[in-house]
C-alpha cells in the first residue's frame, strides 16, 4: 500500500474553497477579464451551497493540519524516514494554502469594502 502524504486532503480544500467562492468571486473575476453577459448572474444560484462548501474546506484543512502536525512521521522495515526539509516545504505549502482559502473565503463579506 502506498503512503499517504496529506496532498488529497489539501487539494480537497482548495476545490472546495472554490466551489465556496463561485458565487461571489467568480462574477467578479469574470466581469474583470472582461467576460460578461446576464449569464454571469446565474452564478449566484450557488449561493445557498456556499455553508456546505465552507465547512467542507475546514474540514479537509482540518484534516491536512491533523496529518502535518498530529499523526507522527513513522517509518517502515526497510525503508528510508521522510527528510525533514521535505516536511517543513509541506507545512510551508499547507500554511500559504491556508492564508489563500480564507482570504477567499472571506471575500463576500470584504467585497462591499471595496466599492
């Protein structure tokens, strides 16, 4: 069996993040590319999904935290230990992720900051 190294966890709270933002981000990311049409407006339908979405992706940034820093590094017979400069990359990668979701996640409520 392979081992598992927390990348389906993370990946899984990226979409789900995205999934949380299409709503509100999507239209706004469109609208500035310069991509328009009342079609942008049926984007919003998915806003009644956007709790589901959101606790979707802290629970899987909630799982990727628990492999990262809770389960310990165990090593098999016959097999070399995970070099630490690859976990401390991984726990970079998994914070800078993190920075970026919540920033995402919070942009509906920042949005009417800004115009």
């Amino acid at each position: 069996m392979a081992p598992r190294n927390g990348k389906g966890s993370l990946i899984a709270s990226v979409l789900a993040a995205v999934g949380a933002s299409v709503c509100c981000v999507g239209p706004l990311v469109l609208l500035a590319l310069g991509i328009g049409g009342s079609w942008i407006g049926t984007l919003s339908a998915m806003a009644p999904y956007r709790p589901i979405f959101i606790g979707l992706t802290l629970l899987f940034l909630g799982l990727s935290f628990r492999k990262l820093y809770l389960v310990p590094q165990v090593c098999a017979a016959g097999t070399s230990c995970p070099e630490p400069r690859r976990l401390r990359r991984q726990r970079l990668v998994f914070w800078l992720v993190t920075a970026l979701l919540l920033g995402l996640l919070a942009v509906p409520q920042l949005a009417p900051l800004f115009y």
